[in-house]
C-alpha cells in the first residue's frame, strides 16, 4: 500500500510540473505577443506572473522582463533582469549587448580595478558554464572513467587496453576539472552578491546608522556588492573597492 502512495505521489508531482510548464509556456507567448504590440506593461505583469506565481525562470524570462523595462526607460528593473539573465547564461552575446546599452543609461561612472590574472583567467574559464552543468560533466566524466576502467580489466586485446588505459587517465582529469570548476563557481556564488541601486539617489554612509556621515552619492542603475547586512543597512564595495553602508531598501540583490 505504502508503494502505491509513493507511486501516486511520484505521478502527481510529475503531472503538476508537466502542467505548471505548459501554463507558463502559454502565458510567455502571451506576454511575447502584448511585447510586439507594444504593450509593455501587460507584458510585465504577465512575465513576473510566470516568475512569482508560477515559480518558473529562465535567461529567456528574464532577458524579455529587462528589454520590456528598458522600453518604459526604467533604469534599475532593465539592469536587474539583464544581469539575472546574464547569471544563468553568462555567455549570451544579446543579453551583455542589451546590458551594456542599460549601463550607458546609468549616472554614475565606477571605475573597474582589474582583478589578478590568475583569478580572471579562473572566472573566466570556469564561466563558460553554470554549476549545474559542471556538475552534470563531472558525473558523465566518472561514468566515462568506471566505463574505461572496466575495459582495462574486462578485454584482452592490447589495442583496447591501451587505449582504455588512457581514457582512464582523461576521464579522471575532466572529472578533477569539472568538479573544481563547480565548486569554484559555487564558492564564488555565496561570496559574490550582486545588487542594484533602485532609488534614485541614494547616500552612501560611512557607518551603518541615519545620523552617520554621508561618504558618497550613488544612482539608480549602479551595480554594487553585498558584503554584510547589519540591522536595516547593507555593506555595500563597488568595482573601484569603494565601501559604504546603505539602507537594505535601496538596493535589490540579483540572486535570491
């Protein structure tokens, strides 16, 4: 009796998620069509639908939320679901030109202190794709390497062990390069906590309270980064290594 439950249960799941995609898939080309027409708004409550109340997402999702914000000239929203587009498909050529045109909307000018070059060249190789798929390639490559192995033991002919030999030793090494990558990338997430400035102007604090003195300006659009929350105030460091606290209201952090 008990399997039955679990089967029914494992069904049921299985069916409300098949359904949930089709809903979603229906109310995007809803939402693409009101986008055509230029009908921005609609399309935006219809898309955030799908995001909110449908619990769906999608760089697709997110790159159509950013271009129809970027029609009604709203700065932080276009810039905010560029980047959570970006997150999820951070070698999108039309999301980072979009995101580059929001940018050159923005007030405020950061300058970008280049990282060390071992660390760019790590982000940028690990970047190529997300910590799922690394994952994914870390599981199919020790697949590939128990596959190899048996090979080794299981044939006789000298052509097939050799060649079986190194397929082990490959394997092994994307294996290695997989799972580091993804734990890199993981690594990487929690630390790095993008937000947008969503008023706009906002006053940057030299210590976190109301009374404290004001250490610089910042504008809707401006890309920062979290580094603690303390009470209503966020510690924020932008590009150029520049800190200050802001009120946690001000600000809309890209990953949730």
């Amino acid at each position: 009796m008990k399997n039955l439950v679990y089967i029914f249960i494992l069904l049921f799941q299985f069916s409300f998620g098949q359904s949930t995609d089709e809903s979603s898939q229906k109310v995007f080309e809803i939402a693409n069509e009101m986008y055509k027409k230029g009908d921005y708004e609609n399309a935006i409550q219809k898309y955030e639908f799908i995001e909110k109340s449908l619990k769906q997402e999608s760089a697709d999702l997110y790159f159509n939320l950013g271009n129809s914000y970027y029609k009604l000239n709203k700065v932080a929203p276009s810039i905010y679901y560029y980047e959570k587009a970006l997150l999820l498909e951070p070698t999108n050529k039309a999301i980072k030109t979009n995101l580059a045109f929001a940018q050159k909307r923005t007030i405020d000018n950061i300058k970008v202190i280049d990282e060390l070059g071992f660390t760019k060249f790590i982000k940028s190789i690990t970047s190529i794709f997300s910590i799922n798929t690394w994952t994914w390639l870390s599981v199919i490559f020790s697949v590939l390497t128990l596959l190899s192995f048996a090979l080794f033991l299981y044939k006789e002919e000298s052509n097939i062990k050799r060649f079986s030999f190194v397929s082990i030793f490959v394997a092994l090494f994307l294996v290695i390069v997989s799972f580091l990558s993804a734990n890199f990338l993981t690594n990487f997430k929690t630390r790095d906590k993008p937000a947008i400035i969503f008023e706009d102007t906002v006053e940057v604090k030299a210590e976190p309270k109301e009374d404290s003195d004001n250490a610089f300006t910042l504008h809707e659009g401006t890309k920062v980064y979290v580094k603690e929350t303390l009470d209503n105030y966020k510690r924020i460091h932008l590009t150029d290594k520049t800190e200050g606290w802001v009120l946690s209201s001000a600000i809309k952090e890209v990953r949730d």
